[in-house]
C-alpha cells in the first residue's frame, strides 16, 4: 500500500512541475522581474510538500528580523 501511495505522490508531484513549469513558461514575455517568479516557486514548493505529505515546522521564526538577510540551511533525514 505504501508504494501505491507513493507512486500516486510521485505522480502528482510530476503534474504539479509541468503546470507551474508551464505558467512559468507562459508568464515570462510579460513579467521581466523577479518577483512573479519567485511566488511561482513558492506556490510550486508548497504545493509540491503537501502532495509528497510533509509537513514543515518552523521553530524560532519570531527571533527574526525582517530588515536582515540570512542564509538558511535545513538539517534533516531524507525519506525520499
């Protein structure tokens, strides 16, 4: 059961690329700047955890300050 349901994240995740490849694609004679991208991507990274079922949890967000730039590495156990 565990690799049917794998497959079909599989799956769906593969669908998931090719439509926001293809807003990506379609968008880019219109949009010169970064930023419709960058949500494009984010949208993409979301949809993309919550079709392989991971959920992320964020600790400390609060210590942050938005005026700063920081550079983020995630420590983690693949389960791919």
């Amino acid at each position: 059961m565990k690799k049917i349901i794998g497959a079909l994240r599989f799956v769906g995740l593969v669908i998931v690329s090719i439509i926001f490849t293809l807003m990506e694609i379609f968008t880019l004679p219109f949009h010169k700047g970064g930023r419709l991208y960058h949500y494009l991507a984010r949208g993409w990274a979301r949809v993309a955890l919550y079709t392989c079922g991971i959920q992320v949890n964020v600790k400390g967000i609060e210590k942050l300050d938005p005026d700063r730039h920081y550079a983020y590495v995630s420590n983690h156990a693949s389960m791919f």
